[in-house]
C-alpha cells in the first residue's frame, strides 16, 4: 500500500478525501465530491448521522466481533457494499477493476454503474467475491437489455436499478468545471478547461496510458457500439425508468433485484410489489434531488413499512464505521457507500479503496466493542438516541 494512504497520514476517509484532491483535477474530484444544487442533502446525509448519538454499554467485554452478515443469500464479511459509482475509470486507470478487486479481497460487494469505462465482463473477472450491476436505460431498451444478458453471463449476483434519475441532478460543480466540454469530442470547447487537468500531472499520465478518453463499454448501442463518453448529466437525461419497466427488466434479469433511490415508505411498497428482494434507502448521495431528507431520517419509516417483507439498505453520508452501526441500529440490513471509497480510488487506485474499507472495518469493530456490543444482530435502537422531532418507525409509517 503506498505511503501516501497509509497510517499516520490516512485514518479516516475525510484524509483520503484530502489526498484525492491533491491526485485529481478538480471536474474529477468535484464530480466524487459534489451534489446538487446547493448540496443541502449532502451534507445534511453527512450530518444525520452526527445528530444520532450512542447509548454505550460500558464494563462489557466483547472479545470476538463478527461483522458478517448476509445480503440477498450471500454471505459478507462485513456490512459494507460498494455503491454504483460512475466513471471511476477517470478517477484510476481501470478504477472499475480496481475498485471491484479491493472488495472482493475484502469480503464484501461491489456494485458495477452502467456509466463505467471498463467492460462488466472484466469488472466481474477482476473480483473474487460479489458483483452486482447497476442498470440505467441510457441508450434504450435494447441497449439494457444486452447489458443484463451479458451481466447474467458473466455471473452478476443482483441487478440494482436506480430509480431517481428522471433527468440530472443540477450539478453545479460540473457545470463550472466543463465536465461536458471536457468530456465532448470538439477540441475548442475543451481549450477553456484544460488547465486544470495540466495541474495533475500525475494523473494525466495514468490517464493518457490508460487510453485517454474511454467509451461507456456496456451501453453497447446497437449497430453502433459501445457509446462515446459523455458526461453523466447528459447520459441520465436519457434514463428514465418507470415502475412499469421493471417488468420487463424483472423478466430480462430473472435474478434478485435491488430497487435503490426510495426516499419514502410509499415507493418502499412500490418495490415490494415488483418483486424486489432489497431495496436501498438513497438519495444519490444528494446529487438529484437537493431539498429531500437525508437517507438515515427515511430509514425508519420504510424499515417500520416494509423491513418484513424485503432486505433493507441505505447509502447517503456514510464516513465512518460509526455510522454503519447506527444505520443498523435504525434497522438497515447493511450500508452501501459510494464517495467513501471513491476517494480512496482517486487516491491511489485499488490501495485506497482497499484502505477506506480497511478504516472502516477498524472502525466497526471499535465501536461495537465500545458499545458493549457483542455482534452486529443485536444491535437496535437502545443502542442510539435519535433528536427529538426525528420520526420514528412506528409514527412515520402510514400503514400504522
Ligand atoms: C451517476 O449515477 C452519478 O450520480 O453521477
């Protein structure tokens, strides 16, 4: 591992955060970074979690911490899932391969985005653990449909379909930084924005051997191939999916489905209906919709509607192994976590998504031994103390 994400200089991921910045040019690091509009739900993802405090058990010894649990049949070593996170193949050379690797060493998930540069049949070779894939409908149905066939293929576990993508989030950041010239094929609309990629030579270099500008390798547009990169803004323009599609991907798939982007207890219902066999709690990391409450106060309303009936996750603000237990404190299954590692990506490639799971496993298991805690299945809400004002389970659900 190298020394720049090792120990004293990386202990937690808001350090290899820093380090990304300093590897990345900056349309690189704001698209891991940024949110949308005035990033209200970003932070306020981040800060839910500061609001929940803990109700130690002190005086207990809990001298072996198992962390496994298991998702959707598969066992994990810990509750831990890589989040669908587009185009990390600028943020590392085949940052797709890299990130996968690091999780399957580790024991856990890693979930492949359709806006990847690298083939899903290599993702999938490159890890020796979990894959499952992300489905967006850029490029159209046909297009889709040939992604989940080769996904099937190349032995993909679960197929996430996110479902809060009706057009971008407004993604100021990206805007400003020309993410959409830089990414475009007309030379002078780029002139402008180029100098922030100068400033990082270090990842010019990787990026240029690395084949420079890549393609989005799995949405294979038919009589065309694969389509050219464009930035995610315009590629989730195209993106729509309706609870009516799930259907047909349902049949496509034929495998476990994840519905990922419920924000209420009513889409949670949605998603049992279509079958789904887990669902995420998520927001996109604030960078659709800004203005919704962050994923940790949802939570408990879709865990007190549906948690019977479908395995529940959530995504949104997760930085510490801290705040993996109180998600789970508050009833997720387990937690997916998408800036988290990618900065250890930007970082230094797979090393630093090795490390910020590594800082988080650490950090779980220090904190359940601080709670007194003996495993991760008993933990529940005594274990927290939620604001006032905050709506619990039970009150939130409209089912009563
Ligand atoms: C892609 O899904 C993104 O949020 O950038």
């Amino acid at each position: 591992m190298p020394r720049s994400v090792q120990s004293p200089r990386v202990l937690n991921i808001e350090d290899l955060r820093r380090v990304a910045k300093r590897q990345l040019p900056r349309v690189v690091f704001d698209y891991i970074d940024g949110g949308a509009e005035d990033e209200r739900t970003s932070r306020a993802n981040c800060r839910a979690f500061e609001e929940v405090t803990f109700r130690p058990r002190c005086a207990v010894a809990t001298p072996a911490c198992d962390l496994r649990v298991s998702v959707l049949g598969q066992s994990l070593s810990m509750p831990l899932i890589l989040a669908p996170v587009g185009s990390s193949r600028l943020m590392y050379p085949r940052g797709e391969e890299a990130a996968a690797a690091a999780a399957g060493e580790a024991g856990i998930a890693y979930t492949l985005s359709t806006l990847s540069g690298c083939r899903l049949e290599d993702v999938a070779a490159a890890s020796k653990g979990t894959v499952w894939y992300q489905v967006y409908l850029v490029g159209g149905r046909d297009c889709a449909l040939s992604a989940i066939e080769r996904a099937k293929a190349a032995g993909y576990s679960a197929l996430v379909v996110t479902i809060d993508t009706a057009v971008a989030g407004m993604r100021e950041r990206d805007l400003r930084n020309g993410a959409k010239e830089l990414l475009g094929d007309r030379f002078g609309s780029k002139l402008p924005f180029v100098s922030q990629l100068l400033t990082r030579p270090g990842w010019l270099a990787r990026f240029l051997a690395d084949g420079g500008l890549m393609k989005f390798q799995n949405v294979v547009i038919p009589g065309q191939g694969p389509m050219l990169y464009a930035d995610v803004t315009a590629a989730l323009g195209d993106a729509v999916v309706t609870w009516d599609d799930l259907k047909w991907i349902q049949q496509a798939w034929g495998g476990p489905i994840v519905i990922k982007g419920v924000h209420t207890a009513d889409d949670a219902r949605h998603a049992v209906d279509v079958g789904a066999k887990a669902l995420v709690v998520s927001n996109h990391g604030g960078r659709q919709l800004d203005g919704v409450a962050p994923t940790l106060r949802v939570l408990p309303e879709v865990v007190a509607t549906v948690g019977d009936q479908i395995e529940v996750l959530v995504d949104g603000g997760i930085r510490r192994g801290s705040d993996i237990v109180k998600a789970l404190c508050l009833g997720a299954r387990a937690v997916m976590a998408g800036r988290a590692y990618a900065y250890g990506l930007g970082a230094a490639g797979g090393a630093g998504v090795a490390r910020a799971i590594e800082i988080l496993r650490a950090d779980l298991i220090r904190t359940l031994k601080l709670l007194g805690c003996p495993s991760l299945a008993e933990l529940d809400q005594s274990y927290i103390d939620v604001p006032a004002g905050w709506p619990t389970g039970r009150a939130a659900s409209r089912n009563g």
